[in-house]
C-alpha cells in the first residue's frame, strides 16, 4: 500500500543540442548554480521540450562543462540539452535568450549529430582567460615573464577539505601583456591574456595571479577584472578552437 | 540624483560572500527613469535578500509603484556585515539593488516589517544611507522613513527612527501617499517636512508618532498617549482592500538569480482569518476575510508562471483550506497542470481528513513528501484555550490518512510557553508523537514512519486576546523544551523516528520586548545597534546577552524593565502603547475573549457559525466577502501556432 513506484515515464531523447552561453557585466557574480536554476526557468518559459530522467524526482536532461569562478564574466561558456521532441538549434537559442535575465545571454546553438563525434567535455581542452589588471604593465609584463620562464609555481587554495597546493604555472600554454591606452584615469592598466589547459585541480585566474606574486611579487592596484574570452580544443597554433564547429557537411 | 553607485560597489563584491545579492538584474526587475518620475519610492526588507526578496509585501508595492507613470519604486535589503564594513571603509552609501541608486536620494524609505527582530538592521540602513537615525534630526533632504507590515500595528519601540507609518494593507494607500507627496513636491514643497508630514496624518490612514505625546504614570505604565496638534486623529486606523480581485499583484513576480528561501510562485488566496486562534496576531489585524475568486487566482497562477519560469506555485494564506472554493480550485488547477511538471503547493492548514484530499489533489504532478499541520498546544485543554479546536482523536486520524496515502513526513507545529501551560501540556506532545508514529505503522504497515515536532517559544502579540498575558520566561520554556525532548527519547523505538526542531527561549524574550514595548524601549534597540547588534532573527548573529545588559542599562533602576515589557500580566484598565492604533476590532471583545480563554471556552470560526462582534466589519462598514463564485477556471488562452523551432 505503501510502496511508491515513480510518477514519470522515462522519455528518451530525441536531440542533443550543444549552447554557448555568456555571463556579461553585473551578472558575473552568479554562481554555477544561480545560473543552472536560471537556466531551467528559461526551459520552461521558452517551453522547451526537455528529456528528463528517470525516477522519483525527474530532472531536465542538461550537461554543464566545467564554469566559471563566481565573480568572472564569460563570453564561453558551454552545456548539452537533450529533447524529447526535434527542434531548430537557432530557434530554441532565441527562444531561451529572450526569457533569460540581461546579462546570461545565449551565444550560438548547434545539434550535437551536426558535430564530429565525441562528447562536448571532450572538447573543452583549454580556456582564453582575458585578466583587467591595474597596475604598472612593465612591472606585469616582467612578471608574466618570470611565470613563463619558471617550471612550476606552486601556490596554496582554500578549499572546503583545507588549504591545498596547485601548481599554478603547468597548465599555462601562454601568456601576453598588453598595455591600455591611457586618458584621464590615473591610475595604469594593462591586459593579460592567457591560455591555460584544463587541469584538475583547474587553474583559474586567481590562482595565476597569486602566482605573479609568488614570482616577481607583483600584485594589482585593485581586485583585477577577470573575464573569460574562449574555451575549446587546443588547436595547432596554441590558441583554442571553436567547439562546436560542425562537420563539413552540415549546413548550419 | 541617480548616479549608479555600482562602480564603487563592485570593487567591494569580490571580497564579500554571496556577492549576486547585491547586484540586481533578477527577471521581472524593473528601472525607471529616475528624472521622468516625480515621487521616487526605496523599498526596504530589513533582512538579508534571500529572505526579502520572496517577500510578497514588497513585490506586490513595486509592482504598484512602479505602474504609476510619475513614480517609481527600487529595493533594498540589509546588507550582510562583512559588505557594512567594506561600504564605511570605502565610503559607499547604502543603495538599491535595482539601479544601485543612493537610498537617501529618494522620497520615501518604505520598510516592511514582518518582524521586529528586523528594527536593529533598519538602523544600519538609516546609518548606512546617511539618514540621521533619530526622525527629529532629518532634513527636507532626507526621505520619509515610513514603516509598514504586520510589526506596523505597534511601531511604539522604533517611533523615535520612524517619521511614519501605515497599518494594514498597502497597495491603494501608497497610491494616496504618492498622490500628496506629488501635489506636495509640484507646489514646491511649502512649509518642508512638517508640512508634508501633517498632510500625510490628516489623510487619517498615516500614523506620524511626533505627532502624538506619550506620558506615563511615576509606576511605569503610560498615563496617555494624545496628538499634540491640530489635523491629526485620536487613533489612526488600519487600511483594508476589500476586492483582491481588483489588486491582482505581483503579476510579473521577481525571479531571484541568487539562492532564496522559497524557489517557488505564490499567489495570495484570500487576505484575513475567521478562525480566532487567540495567539495569533496576522489572524487578528487582517480581519476581515477577503478572497480572491477562484478565476481571479487561476489568471494569477496563470500569467505568473508564464512570467517566471518556476515550476512550484504555492497557494498562500492564514488557513488555505478554508477558502470557499478551496475544493474546485485544487481539482481544476490539479487538472490544469496534470501534463506539465508544475506543483502546487498548501501551507500547514487544518488538521482534518478534507486537508488529506486536498493534499492528494496537489501532489498528483509529483513529490508527495511531507505534510503540515500546526496543532499548536500540547494537550486538549490548552488547545481550547488557545482556540485551536483539534481534538486527539481527529489528529490521530488525520495523520493517519495521510500516512496511508503514501506521504511519508508529518510535520507538527507547536509553541511552548502559551498562557495557562503547564509542565504536563508540554509532555503530552511527547505522547501525541508517539501515538502519531505507532498509528502509522499500523495503517501502513511500515515502520519507516517519520514525524517532526517543531516547536518555538510563544510570544504575546499586541491586537490579540493574549495581548494581557505574561510571557513565559526563557527558564521555563528552555526547561519544557528539554523535558520534551527527553520524553520523545524516552523511548527508543518510537523515539528514533521523531525528529524535534526548536528555538531556545531567549530570541523570544526579546521579540516581546520589541512586540509590545513602547517609546522608552527605543534606547534599547538604538544601544544594542551601537554595540553591534544586527540580525538577530539570525541564531548566528543573535545575542542575547548584549540586550540583556542594553535593557539594564537603559532602564536602570526605574520602574521598567525587559521582565515588565514581557513576563508581567497586563491589567484590563491598562493604557497599551498600541491602543491609539485602531485594528477595527474591539477592545472590550479581545479582553472577554482572553477571559474566555482562561477558563478554557472556544470561540467559533465566523466564516461557518454566526458573527461574535469581534468589532471589524462594524467598524469597517463592511463584511467578511468570501464565495463560493461557482465558476470554473476559465480555458487557458489557444497557444499560438508554432512553438520554438517548429
């Protein structure tokens, strides 16, 4: 009498459809797990028609790759949902845009058979992070070289399990300083940019900025701007390419 | 002026926790035009944001507000201490969430108080915006510091922060607010704060405390309370909307991008309670009862969703069961959102097997996990004291049933220290417990029954019939309370399965200070505050004896005290600090129904049986307005051809 069994049909999916999404201005400071919950909102008002898992409490089918630290905007940020029903992958990115807060913006859609094959977590080998740095950009500039020139920079985080330490220099392919251009403000600024290979533990902007300190002590004027520009698969020149670049023979 | 103060915050967000609270941008958020509005409106819950933002209160005033075309209304919550100590570092003013606007720039700081343990964190805003705390200190520049919500109905403790305040509903009399004060503004502000604030008391509907003299007689008690100028009321009276269906907000309700404490929708059922439990206050204040129709809420529930996205909608008021068409509603609404992954969702509401069906209405789409129910008192004889009429029996069975029907939690509401308790009342819910879990294994079948007692200290609220009573003293709540955990542990088999979740006493000594205390308690909060006081709805901030030694340092050797606000029986001929509030129920009526009470006799429920003259609609012009409609929801509009990549 009391034996439960589980309300929802099991509905398998018919269409796996990969997102890039951004994090742009204020809304960098959602979490992970702000924006998930934003995100299934949008599903439903968008009326997106979702696979869901099997059992007592059935979820919506969405896979999330990696993300980026609360407080660091993104321009790349990918995931998979997979349908019950077939729908145009440009069509639902402006569907769930338009109901999603300014800010948590979908960038591009494309239909997972439309890829070469291999998962999406596959794909996201690297990331470009783009660093706002207040601060003497010759100063930076010599610190960035002293991080490349090193071959481990050890550096501590504070993780719920206690302090740990990473090496903050391995994952880093490459690393450039450019300067702003300066008008009123007063104080300088410079742009790092970095690509860093997905490592566990990941390294994020954080940990390379500590360390710049722990190489030539050089630390920022102010909390530094972090956004990411890229993720992707390494590609032949160092940089990081396209992950959901379709096969040839699609269309899309 | 509306400069955005986000540049200098945002510096500060990468050092504080949870910074998305503070950043705004939610779905169904809105910016106006700071110069194309005339009355501009902040908008503060004196409580961290994921408490505030869900609040109905507030969202249901925005939206108002913000519909005006010449006004404009913007939020604020209570900014977590490591954020305060960051902004007088760095020098950056306490502002709105929305366009991070200075809240001193605006007209009126409205502040809804669901609690009064929220008054210390008012005074961090004030101080936080550049308000000078004291109302008597402000200038032409400074807003209108004006306090609503259920702690509203005795702003006595907090007069001396406050330049105003509204009792009751909101949403028509911040429309006649916004109204004077853009007349006001148009004819160039003459005659400045005083002026201004005297019009809004000739309304009848504002309550300006300077308005008012407070003495008190050499023992302690107040002597009078009388208005000490012309064009002001001997009592102000609260507001009452009486069509919901005319108000039907939030319409668009604010989707929080951060963790709060309801991830769900609610829509208001109906406004008020004929049920006449005697302790509790939000039955008593929003008399009378006022529903919304059952196509009015089907519309709500409707654009709602569609306007949010969230896939849980709960069906909010004092006893939700006992609306008029409570049965149709959960069978059409159930019906309604049978294919989609919508819940819905009933607050604790009576206990008796009609709540069961209901339940089992609303859990067709899914989780059937727990129930709620809020017997209250211990025994049957505390019961009818308090007027809570549930007899063991019909507990027993109704858990009974729920538990057969496959829920697999029971949780129970009780309070501890209500007036007449005695140690055996406390224990015998040790008993009820027991028989709870034993009665479902024998209806099921299955020892995995689980039940939770939750229980907290009771205080006496003003406008009530205990509004006389002693309160119980932290000793001997905190002394039942161990006794009770004990007898649930007493015995083991049946022990295990019962959860107990409760609060200690002390926090509840306090919230009776700030519920029934008068001018003088003001020093209290204001020395607590500078001692550092904040949060103290928060166990983690709360500290109890940080206002013991505040109170004794205030009062002194004088005739008042923290035990004279709060553990003392009040006399019937008593001046109270809130009698010059008038909640339009009558003070004869709530004294014989406290009498009535000690001697243990219960008072219908007016929605079923005849009026008992509680004094509201009398005084009111009006009646209690419930249906039944006998309509049906109406059919949800065709969708339109062609849904997202089709």
């Amino acid at each position: 009498m009391s034996r439960r069994v589980p309300d929802a049909e099991y509905i398998a999916p018919v269409q796996r459809i990969r997102l890039r999404y951004a994090k742009r201005g204020r809304l960098r400071f959602t979490s992970h797990r702000d924006f998930a919950r934003a995100f299934e909102r949008s599903l439903r008002r968008a009326g997106i028609p979702m696979a869901y898992s099997a059992g007592f409490h059935p979820h919506p089918k969405i896979s999330y790759v990696g993300a980026a630290p609360t407080g660091v905007a993104s321009e790349a940020e990918y995931l998979e949902i997979a349908l019950a029903e077939h729908r145009e992958p440009a069509a639902v990115a402006a569907a769930l845009d338009a109901v999603l807060p300014p800010g948590l913006d979908i960038v591009r859609a494309v239909d997972a058979a439309d890829c070469p094959p291999g998962s999406l977590a596959e794909r996201i080998q690297a990331s470009v992070w783009q660093l706002e740095i207040a601060g003497d950009p010759a100063g930076l500039a010599a610190a960035v070289a002293a991080l490349l020139a090193a071959e481990e920079v050890l550096v501590e985080r504070l993780t719920k399990d206690g302090r740990r330490e990473i090496d903050a220099r391995g994952p880093v392919l490459s690393a450039e300083v450019a300067e702003v251009s300066q008008d009123a403000v007063a104080v300088p600024r410079a742009i790092m940019t970095a690509v860093v290979r997905q490592a566990t533990p990941t390294v994020r902007p954080d940990d390379v900025l500590a360390a710049l300190r722990s190489v030539a002590g050089f630390a920022p004027l102010e909390p530094v701007r972090a956004t990411r520009l890229a993720q992707g698969p390494v590609d032949d020149a160092g940089g990081v390419a396209d992950p959901l670049r379709t096969t040839e023979l699609s269309t899309r | 002026m509306s400069t955005s103060l986000f540049p200098q915050l945002e510096p500060l967000l990468a050092r504080v926790s949870k910074p998305i609270q503070y950043v705004g941008g939610e779905l169904n958020a809105r910016v106006k035009d700071w110069d194309e509005a005339l009355v501009r409106w902040a908008l503060l819950y004196p409580d961290a944001y994921e408490v505030g933002l869900p609040n109905q209160g507030v969202q249901i005033l925005y939206e108002v507000l913000n519909e005006r075309p010449d006004a404009l209304a913007e939020r604020c919550y209570a900014v977590w201490p490591d954020l305060e100590a960051l902004m007088r570092e760095h020098g950056v003013p306490q502002f709105t969430v929305d366009a991070h606007r200075p809240v001193r720039s605006f007209d009126v700081l409205g502040v809804s108080f669901s609690t009064e343990l929220g008054y210390t964190n008012l005074l961090t805003t004030l101080d936080l915006a550049g308000i000078p705390l004291h109302a008597a200190d402000r200038s032409d520049a400074d807003p209108i510091v004006l306090a609503g919500g259920h702690a509203a109905f005795n702003p006595e403790p907090i007069a001396d922060f406050l330049d105003a305040a509204v009792l009751g509903d909101g949403e028509q009399v911040v429309g006649v607010v916004s109204d004077l004060i853009a007349d006001f503004k148009r004819a160039g502000s003459p005659g400045g704060r005083d002026e201004l604030l005297a019009r809004l008391a000739e309304t009848g509907a504002v309550y300006v405390p300077r308005f008012y003299d407070v003495r008190y007689a050499d023992d302690g008690p107040i002597a009078s309370v009388t208005p000490n100028r012309d064009r002001v009321p001997e009592r102000v009276s609260k507001q009452t909307v009486m069509d919901l269906d005319a108000w039907p907000y939030p319409k668009t309700p604010l989707v929080p991008l951060a963790e709060s404490v309801h991830e769900r929708m609610s829509v208001e059922i109906f406004r008020g309670c004929t049920r006449g439990c005697r302790f509790c206050q939000a039955g008593m204040i929003t008399r009378p009862v006022r529903e919304r129709s059952l196509q009015g809420i089907g519309q709500m529930v409707e654009s709602g969703l569609a306007a949010t996205g969230f896939d849980e909608v709960g069906l909010l008021s004092l006893s939700s069961a006992d609306h008029s068409e409570i049965g149709p509603l959960a069978k059409q609404l159930a019906d309604r959102y049978a294919e989609s992954k919508v819940s819905l969702s009933l607050p604790s509401t009576r206990v008796d097997a009609f709540n069961i069906d209901l339940a089992n209405e609303f859990s067709r789409n899914g989780r059937r996990s727990g129930l709620t129910f809020a017997p209250e008192g211990g025994s049957e004889r505390l019961r009818r004291v308090i007027n809570k009429m549930v007899s063991h029996d019909d507990l027993i069975g109704t858990v009974t049933a729920a538990y057969s029907q496959g829920w697999r939690q029971v949780k129970l509401y009780f309070m501890c220290g209500l007036p007449t308790e005695t140690d055996e009342d406390v224990l015998e819910i040790a008993r009820m417990a027991h028989d709870v879990i034993r009665a479902g294994r024998q209806a099921t079948g299955s020892r995995d029954i689980r039940a939770t007692v939750s229980i907290g200290g009771f205080v006496p609220k003003p406008h009530t019939p205990f509004q006389w009573a002693a309160q119980a003293s932290p000793e001997v709540v905190d002394a039942r309370l161990r006794a009770l955990r004990a007898a649930i542990g007493a015995d083991r088999s049946l022990g295990r399965n019962i959860g107990m979740r409760y609060h200690d006493g002390q926090p509840s000594l306090i919230e009776g200070l700030l519920s029934r205390g008068d001018r003088r308690v003001g020093a209290v909060i204001e020395r607590v505050w500078r001692e550092g006081a904040r949060f103290d709805g928060w166990s983690e901030h709360f500290s109890y004896e940080r206002w013991v030694n505040s109170a004794a340092a205030v009062f002194g050797g004088g005739p008042v005290s923290l035990a004279w606000f709060t553990t003392r029986e009040r006399d019937a001929d008593e001046v109270l600090p809130w009698d010059h509030l008038d909640s339009g129920l009558d003070k004869q009526w709530l004294w014989d129904d406290w009498q009535d009470a000690l001697t243990g006799y219960e008072q219908d429920d007016c929605r079923w049986t005849p009026c008992f003259d509680c004094g509201v609609c009398p005084s009111m012009g009006t009646d209690i307005q419930i249906g039944p409609t006998g309509r049906t929801l109406l059919p949800l509009a065709a969708k339109t051809e062609g849904a997202p990549g089709e």
